[in-house]
C-alpha cells in the first residue's frame, strides 16, 4: 500500500514537471544554456575540450577522513578499506555520498571513534555530515556497500559488509535509517568482508543480495612481512580463501541463505570487487567477481536460482597471458558500443589493468593493450573503477583510482608510490583509450593512496563527477567541469512488476546514428556503489531517437523520440516519461 | 648478512676497479638491498665501461619491463642485440616490449627469428602463441602452445592459451581437457605459492645473493692468476649457499687442476646431486674416481652419463677406459669401444680400440685400428 501512495504523489509531482517539459520543448537552448552555467561562477576553465577536474571536497564541506584503524601491525585488510556509496536517500534528486571507514583493530585504542559518513547533498556544492543523524554512522570496520531498495517502498536502503558482521540498514523514508540487519538474517558471521551487490537473481521483484567475503582471518593468523628491512602486509595466499554468501530475499524483509543450493559457495574465492550484469544477455543478471591473486569467478545465472561457475570458459578467469591477477575492483559496460556488457578489472602493481571484451556468446577476449586500457595504471596498484562517459561525446571513458597496498612501498620500490595519481582513460570513439589524466584538470594531480570511487552527476548539471575514498586521508570530491561537451540524457528507472529501482534493467538509446546500452547495478567497482540513474552521452545529437527499456521481469518498453540534456523517469508499465531540464 | 655482502663488495671493488663484473657483484647487493636507484646506476655504470656487457644490457631491460617502461626495454634490448644478435632473452624481452604496446607483427617478426635460432625456446614459443591467440590466429596458435607444452608440460599459460584457441575454434572436448589441466595446475601452484611465501623473506634470499657475489668476486681472483683468493671466495659463496651450482663448478675445476682430487670429488659429488641431470658432473665423478683406483664407482658414474646420453660415444669410450684401467673383462672393454667407434670414429676412439686390442692380444685388429686412427686424424675417411 505504501508503494502505491508513494507512486501516486510521485505522479501529481510528475504532472507538474510534464508542464515543464511542454515549456522546456519549446526553447531548450535557453534552458540548457542556463543549466549548464549553473554554480561555476569563478572557476578557471582551460579552452582546450574535455573533462576538466577540481577537487572541491573542503569547499563542499566533505571532510571525510578515512582511518584505517591500525596500529602498526598492518593486519591484512587494513589497506582493503574501503568503498563509497553514491545515491539519493532521501529522493530530492540529488545524489549523496556515504563513506566507509575502519574500526579499532586489535592494539589499536579502543576508544577511538570511528564510523561511516553519510554525506547529505544540498545543491550548489555543499554537503552536510548526516551520519549521525540518519543513523547509518556504523561503527563497524567498513569494507564493501551497496545501495538498493530491498523493500521496495520507494526509498535506497544500504548494506555494509565489514570485517565483523555486516549491516542492513532499512531506509525509514523520513531521512533516518533503522539497523534491521538481524531481523533481515544477513549477519553474514564474523567474516572479512569485500564487495556486496543487490540484484533480482530470480526475477521475482524483489532485491536479493550478494556478500562478497575476502578471506578466513583470525587475529592469531597475522603474520608480517619484511622486505629491505621494512614491514609489509601479508598477502591473501597467506590465509585460507573464504566462499562468499548469497541470501535470497523472502519479500517480507527477511532473507535466506541459499549459498549453497544455488551452487555460490562451492566456490571459495578471495573476492574484492564485485558486479552483477547480464553479459549473456539472456535476462537474467550474472556476477562477476574479482578474486585477489586466484582466478576471478563470473557466475552465469541459470535462470532458476542456481549459479554455474563459467570464468574459465568465458576467458574472465586470468588475464590473455593465462595468469591470475591480484583482481580489485569491477565495472560494467559497452566501451566499444557493439551492444554486449564487456568487463574492466583493477590489479596489481606490475600488470595492466584487464579490459574483458565480450565477443558474444559467453566469451570474452582481454583487449587491454590493443585498446590501451591500460595506460598509466601499470606501475600502481588499482582500486575503484568505473565506466562513464566524462566528455558526453557518446562512448563510455573510465576512471582508475591508483595507490599502493604499502605504505612504506616509496622506500622499497621507486617504480611505484604509495600515495599516487589516479587515471582517466576517455575513449575516442573507437573503442581505444587515451589516457588524458594530466590534460585532465587539477583533480587529477592529486596523489593519495585512493580506493573506493563512485562516479554520478552530483550537481545535477548533466557531467558525470567523481568521489574518491582515500585510505587514511580525506576523500577526494572532483567536480567535473566539462569544457565543450557534448548533449547529455539521464535515465531513473522506477519498476512496478520488477524491483522498485529496476536492478538489472538493461537500457538502449539511440541518438546521433548510433546506440549505447547501459545497465542499472547496484553494487560495482571496488567495493563501491554509484550509478543507479544511468547517464549518456550524445555527442552533438540534440535529442534520443529511441530508447529501449527492458525491464528486469522480462518486460520491453520503447520511447523517443526524446529531448537531450535532460532527466527522464521510466516507469515500468507507464506510456510515458517524465521529463525534466532539471532533475525530477 | 648485508653487512658481509657490503665487505665483499669493497673488497672487489678496491681490487677490479675498472671491471664490469666488479660493478655487477655492487649491482646485485643494492638489488638485495632494495636500493633500485644504486642498482640502476651500477648496471648503466658496467655498460659506461663496457657497453656490450650483456648481464648489466639484460637486468636494465627486465627492471624497466617490470616498470611497464617498455620504449625503454625496446631501446635497451635493441641496443644489447647490436653487440650479442643472437641473445635469446634480448629478443624475447623486446618481443615481449613489442606485445604490450600492440606492436604485434613487429613481435611476431622478432619471435619467429628468435624461434629459427632456438626452436626449444620455451618463452619464445608460448610468446609467439599467444600472439597468435590475441590475433585471433587459433588455428596457427594451437601447435606452437603444444610445443610449449610437450617442452614444458606445467606450463599454466600455454594450457589457458591452448584451451582458448580450442574453444574459439569449436573443439570444444580438447578446451575441456586442457581446462582441467589447468585447474589441477593452478591448484597445485596455488599450494607451492602459500608454502614459498617464507621464500621471499629477505633473510632467506640474502645468503644466495651474497653467494652470487662471492662468486663473481673468485671469478675475478682466478682471471687476475690468484687462485688462492678465488678459491676462498668460491668456497665462501659454497657454505652461503648450498644450492648455488657455478662456485662449485669453478671450485672443483680448480682443485682437480691443482690435483687436489679427493676435494674436487667431493664437490663434484654435490654437484650430481643438485644437477642430476647435467652429463658433466658425471664424467667429471668418473674421471675423479679413476684418479682415485675407485673404478666401481668411475663406471658408475659414467653409466650414469651413458643413460643420459645414450647416442654419445663419450659413455661407452669412458667405461671401456676403466676396464682397461682395472684390467677388468677386456671382451666388454673391446665391444663398449666398438660401441663408441660405430657413434663416432673419431682418432680418439680408433686409438682406445687399439689400444684394447692390444691388451687381448689381437695384433691384426690392433694395426687396423691404429691405421684407422690415423688415417681419421688426417682428416681422410676412417
């Protein structure tokens, strides 16, 4: 009943936007010329074109500072934390920021205060700390996050997998959160926690939910490394791999651990990032999961609740040399717009990153060096990832996120840097990248020891922007000032029959001749969450020809034509969008 | 251990100033010692002196592959191939340089040279597969990854290779096959990788590389004409590591040369039992025991030698020299010498063949075989 009564006010809101619309269609340079000013006023632009990156984190009053909660005796998954989550909590439209942060480890202080931030966001650059006061500031030891409504009443709940037993946090709907993880039943023990993705794995409509689990570690089980006389973290082969956990979601707020009935946890991994995407295109939502220093898994969905373990087949199992990568985060996307999912992974200090091209049916090619998608991440370890099209000229770019496990690595090793820069790799169209980092804007000289990255449009002005979580620093907040780019589309999706955010919808549009296909996830990168309102795009197209939606529950709904540079709502069943210049 | 390491250097240094080899053993202590920067300026120093010295030409090109400094690596290997052409890591290096910069038909090129000089070339062959499966060549990538796995048949990349190429070519049950090879496999390395991560701790890598320098010190000893010294170092870099094949081999040459045979035997008996396979250790325990009348344990080691090498004369002539050295069944000495001249009718074998015939009493035999043995060291046909 809820949902319903949700969904009717969201229609009287629609109506008067759908006036907006009929105004908008009439004059949109006007309204697109005023949008695209909007809250810039000083800032110095280069003339050149393309994304131009500014750290804004102090100004917007982001002061997040991660905090490992070590104390020296670098236990392993002290350099794993942490990941970021980018969503609307509380459905103004605009996109908030929650952070993850450690806890005290063993011989650390334990009075130390610690928690996750929740990071409101007001409009115009200015965020406000909410943590507190949403009550989603868990004191926990942070690993992995993802948004999505579980209970389908219209509001993003979160799930915090952590080192320790994990969070369900239920969104209230009136800007608090209530901890419902027990009565959910998805504790998920005292593990070492990684990625976590909700997605409908049986079409039912409801968000069931995938925990990543890193390794099996007790205190007892430390051990420290020594090179050139300097201590460093142990590595994953140290300890025993842990299979992760899969609860199905019963749909009165409970789940049910079906790991083992749907094959998951025969299975044991040691998994960091993770994604769930429909690569066979098939209709069902897959998972691609990066394990650290073995071979990654991507569990090919059968349909029927049971997952068939196929990495090794479908050639995402090891990189083109046959060798296991220290796999770290994942994402999900058409680079080469050939209409199939393709997969990027994050590794290693001293191997590309992995750019997986899927070839069409269930097998994928490692295209990275013929694509140069590994440019600049060789010589740094690689975290958050993410797909995005930061120029809008219509084809997906990517953003690496780069440091060092080792803190001390600067003394060890002069090849690579402990606090390093982070990569943007814009595609040219072709389906090559080209690594525009330091062309790219000051945001992108920052050198920290990065992690977590979300990637959506905080500030609504139709560019894509970028949130960075930085291990034991503050946490990087690049405003995208985009220098003659290209018309945009953004896409909310709101499922009726499927689940309430559409997890696992597959989008098409068709703008300037060509299309692009996207798909909402929740869950992605390393151990991070962003993305849930889909951006495109358009290059010089002023309008979508057509866009095509499928629905999780199998459902196919067609519109355009469509005007660019503005936000639309899908509803799943509705003839209609609704559409707006500035976000609904 | 550093500290020993560092009064090895010194003492090298001080004494070869001017010697590439001397700037190497300081090379390899600051890679010890994690100091990339000394090592980098060690090894560019060793080419200032000597710009075809090939071990500083072959550590400048791996430290900046490992970097993903591949321009570099191509200049470096290029450079290093102008003065040795046919070095196989040069060329494999900057075919590898070549792969990660897409530069794929200029790889194959240097690939495909590198695989005419040495067609056994196990990263050379699997490079070159899996050039081909990146090319989506399958069909010509198949049997150069077999070869890579008839040569080495643990090796975990060729097999992912070899399943891919199968797969994208519909065989599919052969993909199968080579999947579950590599599944054991990399079950197995996953094994070996927990049990050697102790391997990596430096206080268990410092002896060998100390050992390494020690060893490069007796070499310069011994070039210089000062055997002492360089058996002091051989025999330091001997106790440091236990495993380290080349002091021993420099040590046990110079002790037999010295006549000192009991001791070299004793080395070279070390050396059997870390390299079984290696013919010479063998013939060098044989020879040894010879020198020693323990001629049981001479024939030993030289049928240990035979077995290895089964087409060689070099197995059946040396135990046929035993008999003859023990006076032992000189029927068998004569039919193992006959053996040896048939492989190869070298003077050499003809004069044993003699020589043994001689000794039986068979004196027409014996002059056919000298005639032969001369007519062979003539240069005409036996």
């Amino acid at each position: 009943m809820k949902r319903y009564l949700l969904l009717g006010g969201l229609l009287v809101v629609c109506g008067a936007i759908l006036s907006v619309y009929a105004l908008w269609t009439n004059s949109f340079g006007k309204w697109v010329g005023g949008l695209r000013g909007g809250g810039k006023e000083g800032t110095p632009i280069s003339q050149a074109k393309g994304p131009w990156f500014v750290d804004v984190a102090s100004e917007s009053g982001v002061d997040f500072v991660h905090n490992h909660g070590g104390c020296g005796r670098r236990y392993v998954m002290e350099p794993m934390s942490a990941g970021v989550a980018l969503f609307d909590y509380d459905g103004d439209g605009w996109i908030d920021i929650y952070f993850l942060n450690g806890a005290p480890l063993l011989g650390s202080d334990p009075n130390l205060k610690l928690f996750n931030a929740l990071y409101r966001n007001l409009g115009g650059w200015q965020f406000q700390d909410v943590g507190g006061l949403a009550a989603v500031d868990d004191r926990g030891y942070g690993l992995g996050v993802a948004s999505g409504d579980y209970n389908n009443d219209g509001f993003a709940d979160l799930y915090v997998n952590n080192f320790g037993p994990n969070v369900l946090y239920r969104n209230n709907g009136d800007g608090t959160f209530s901890d419902v993880t027990s009565e959910a039943g998805v504790e998920n023990g005292h593990r070492v926690g990684a990625g976590v993705v909700f997605f409908d794995m049986d079409r039912d409509g409801d968000l069931d939910l995938y925990v990543g689990n890193y390794i099996k570690f007790r205190y007892e089980l430390h051990i420290t490394r020594y090179v050139g006389g300097y201590p460093r973290y142990p590595s994953p082969r140290e300890y025993e791999p842990d299979p992760d956990t899969l609860y199905r979601n019963n749909g009165d707020g409970s789940f049910t651990d079906v790991s083992a009935e749907s094959g998951i946890s025969r299975h044991a991994g040691t998994t960091m990032g993770i994604t769930a995407a429909d690569y066979d295109d098939d209709g069902d939502v897959d998972i691609f999961v990066c394990n650290d220093v073995r071979a990654n898994f991507l569990f090919r969905n059968n349909g029927d609740g049971v997952f068939e373990e196929v990495a090794l087949i479908a050639g995402t199992a090891y990189n083109g040399y046959g060798a296991e990568n220290a796999s770290m985060g994942v994402d999900a996307g058409d680079f080469n717009g050939d209409g199939r999912i393709d997969f990027y992974m994050t590794s290693y200090q001293g191997e590309f990153p992995v750019l997986y091209q899927n070839e069409g049916e269930g097998i994928f090619t490692d295209v990275t060096v013929e694509r140069g998608a590994g440019q600049g991440c060789f010589p740094h370890v690689n975290w958050g990832t993410g797909f995005a099209d930061f120029d809008n000229d219509g084809d997906r770019d990517l953003y690496v996120a780069c440091g060092h496990v080792d803190d001390l690595i600067d003394y060890i090793d002069p090849s690579t840097s402990f606090a390093a820069p982070n990569v943007l790799l814009l595609n040219d169209g072709t389906g090559h990248f080209v690594d525009a980092s330091k062309e790219s804007g000051p945001g992108l000289q920052v050198c920290l020891p990065s992690r977590g990255t979300g990637l959506d449009d905080l500030d609504n002005d139709g560019d894509v922007d970028i949130v960075v979580l930085n291990l034991n620093s503050q946490a990087s907040v690049l405003r995208n000032d985009l220098r003659g780019g290209g018309h945009w589309f953004q896409v909310r999706l709101i499922g009726t029959e499927s689940s309430r955010d559409a997890v696992g919808a597959r989008v098409r549009v068709f703008a300037g001749g060509r299309w692009q296909v996207d798909e909402v996830h929740s869950g992605r990168g390393y151990q991070s969450d962003h993305g849930k309102r889909l951006h495109f795009g358009l290059g010089k197209s002023n309008r979508v020809d057509k866009l095509e939606i499928r629905w999780p529950r199998g459902k196919v709904s067609v519109y355009g034509p469509l005007p660019a540079d503005c936000f639309a709502t899908f509803v799943e069943g509705e003839e209609r969008p609704y559409i707006s210049p500035v976000n609904p | 251990m550093l500290e020993a390491g560092r009064r090895l250097v010194r003492l090298i240094l001080v004494s070869f100033p001017e010697d590439p080899e001397a700037l190497a053993a300081a090379a390899r202590l600051h890679d010890l010692a994690h100091d990339t920067e000394r090592e980098l300026a060690c090894w560019r120093l060793c080419l200032e002196l000597d710009p075809t010295y090939l071990p500083a030409h072959l550590r400048l090109s791996v430290l900046a592959l490992q970097a993903g400094r591949y321009d570099e690596v191509i200049a470096l290997t290029n450079d290093a191939l102008r003065y040795h052409p046919r070095s196989p890591e040069c060329q494999t290096m900057l075919a590898e340089a070549l792969m990660n910069l897409a530069r794929l038909s200029e790889a194959e090129q240097v690939l495909r040279q590198h695989l005419e000089l040495y067609p056994q070339s196990i990263p050379g062959r699997f490079l070159l597969g899996n050039l081909l499966v990146r090319q989506k060549r399958f069909e010509e990538a198949i049997p150069q990854l077999e070869q890579v796995v008839r040569l080495a048949p643990n090796h975990a990349s060729a097999l992912h290779n070899l399943a891919t190429a199968c797969a994208r070519l519909g065989r599919a049950k052969e993909a199968e096959e080579f999947r579950r090879q590599l599944a054991r496999l990399k079950q197995a390395e996953q094994a070996a990788q927990k049990a050697g991560l102790q391997q990596f701790v430096d206080e268990n890598l410092a002896p060998s590389v100390v050992a390494q320098i020690a060893n490069a010190g007796g070499r310069l000893f011994l070039r210089a004409g000062n055997s002492g010294m360089a058996e002091a170092l051989f025999r330091h870099a001997a106790a440091l590591d236990p495993r380290n094949i080349q002091c021993r081999v420099f040590l046990s040459n110079l002790l037999h040369q010295r006549g000192e045979w009991r001791e070299a035997l004793r080395i070279v008996v070390e050396l059997r039992a870390l390299e079984p396979f290696e013919l010479s250790h063998h013939r060098n325990a044989g020879l040894l025991y010879s020198k020693l009348g323990r001629f049981d344990l001479a024939e030993a080691a030289f049928r240990d030698m035979w077995m290895l090498a089964p087409n060689s004369a070099m197995g059946p002539a040396a135990i046929a020299e035993v008999y003859l050295l023990a006076g032992k069944d000189l029927t068998e000495a004569r039919r193992l010498t006959e053996k040896a001249v048939a492989l190869e009718p070298s003077p050499a074998h003809y004069k044993l063949l003699a020589e043994v015939c001689r000794r039986l009493g068979d004196g027409p035999a014996a002059a056919w075989a000298v005639e032969k043995s001369q007519r062979a060291q003539s240069g005409a046909a036996p």
